[in-house]
C-alpha cells in the first residue's frame, strides 16, 4: 500500500501576513498556501514543519490524516473563552489533551487504528470542526466530553475513575460535533450508553433587548476597545470573546447538574452489554 498523509491548517481570527506566507513556503514548494490556509498531500517524503509550534505560532485550526490510521485534529482559541482548568478536567490523557501557549488554549485529539483500512479524504473536514471554537466560546463542553471519551476508548484511563460533568445533550450532537465523533472513529455504543446521563437542557435564548441592555452597561472605555478591534479587522476573533463575556456576566450556566458520576468501568461494561444485545 502506497503511503499517503494530509496536512491542513486553517487560521480564523487572523490572517497570514506577507511574510509569514513567506515562511511557510520555506518549508514545501508545492503545498497550496493562502492568508488563511496551508494544505499539503504527501505520497512520498515527510512534513517538514512541526505541527504544534505552527499551531501555537500561525494558525487556528489544524487536521492530520494518513493511511496507515492516524487521525488528528487540534483547535486553538484565546485562552480567556475556556478556563483552562475545565478543558484539563477532560482533557488530560495521550488521545485528547490541552496545552496553553502565546495567551492561547489548544485542544488536541488523536486516533490511532492501524487496522482500520479505511480510505477517508481530508479536504473539507477541517472548515466544519473549527465551528467546535464557537461552541465552546458559548459554554457547550460536548466536544471536550467527546474528547474524554476518546481517551476510554484508547484505554488511556483507569478504570476506577469516574467520569467529568456530563455535558448536555449528549444525544443531540450538532453537526460539527457529528463530523468529530465521526472523524475520531469514536465507539458509538460508549457515546450512546455515557448519553443516558446527560441532561436535557434547552438553547440558550438571548432577547435583543437583553443583549442591548448589556451592551449599554459596558464602560465607554471598553466599548471603544471593543470598536478599534473590531475596524482593525479582528471581528471574528472579538465576535468570540464577546459572547463569553456576555454569557459569564448573565451568570448563564455552563452545565445543569447531571446524574451521579460513573466509573470508566461501569461505563465499558454498559457499552459492552449493549454490543451483545
């Protein structure tokens, strides 16, 4: 089987200047770069950047695949929209971990299946998993469940632990949420059984007549920070951070009580009767 990886990484809040496409161009000749993107495909030779150091220096996104069964995908944000105590509560093994660098959070996911055959094209799958920034910008912690799932699943997690906050709505996943459990070859049983214990709980709804309210109660200085950021051209980026400031100030809660923890032990083994069934 010839070898085959793919390399993307896509930035949001900012794009790539001059002289940082520059940079990355150093480093392949033939991969497609832009101000916002850099894809590579390798059937022979190896990637020549690191992976981690473009992500905590470049970019906010990025998704690795190879035929051999490796899967990987990390999402950064400014660390000020997740505390980081939250992400290591469920991120904190091999397959899904966390780290803070140059005032920024990055999540990490990893798959590992050498014998899965499965051929899986990677162009178009990194757009729909940056969407997972929003949503945790907005308080929804059901792609950092996922992520500790992941790392049950790789038997990266003692079986007397018990599981972090169960997020809400486990059985709803959005679409990008989908396209991560998906992309992860996540074991569908263990999601289905570790959802019984999620809470249902509704969107969280803002009237414009809240959101006006809250707006007219911000100092004028920061609301003047707020405008310069948003004509320097940094509105994606300031379009998260308002949000998580709105949501902390409301006092909106981030996650509705749920059932009594479980083990990692009961959970394999509900996930494995139900495999029987």
């Amino acid at each position: 089987m010839s070898e085959y990886q793919y390399y993307e990484f896509q930035t949001v809040d900012d794009r790539l200047s001059e002289k940082e496409m520059q940079e990355l161009r150093a480093y392949s000749t033939r991969a497609r770069i832009t101000p916002t993107s850099f894809i590579n495909e390798y059937d022979w030779g190896n990637f020549k950047g690191n992976a981690d150091v473009w992500m905590e220096k470049y970019f906010d996104g990025f998704l690795y695949l190879a035929n051999w069964g490796t899967r990987e995908v990390q999402l950064a944000l400014p660390a000020g929209l997740l505390p980081a105590e939250t992400a290591r509560c469920y991120c904190s093994g091999r397959a899904v971990s966390t780290r803070e660098k140059s005032g920024r959070l990055i999540l990490t996911f990893v798959s590992e299946d050498e014998s899965d055959g499965e051929w899986l094209e990677g162009e178009g799958r990194l757009s729909s998993l940056l969407q997972i920034r929003n949503e945790l910008a907005q308080g929804d912690l059901r792609s950092l469940y996922l992520g500790w799932l992941l790392d049950v699943q790789a038997g990266e997690v003692t079986a007397s632990e018990k599981e972090p906050p169960v997020a809400p709505n486990l059985d709803a996943l959005s679409g990008p949420q989908e396209s991560l459990a998906d992309f992860l070859r996540l074991d569908r049983k263990l999601l289905a059984i570790a959802a019984q214990n999620s809470p249902c709980a509704k969107a969280d709804s803002t009237s414009g007549k809240e959101l006006s309210a809250w707006v007219a109660s911000l100092p004028a200085r920061e609301k003047d920070e707020i405008l310069v950021q948003l004509v320097s051209g940094n509105a994606a980026k300031m379009g998260l951070e308002i949000q998580s400031r709105f949501r902390h100030r409301r006092g909106a809660s981030q996650s509705p009580a749920g059932l009594k923890p479980r083990t990692v032990a009961e959970l394999l083994s509900a996930a494995g009767r139900a495999v029987q069934k």
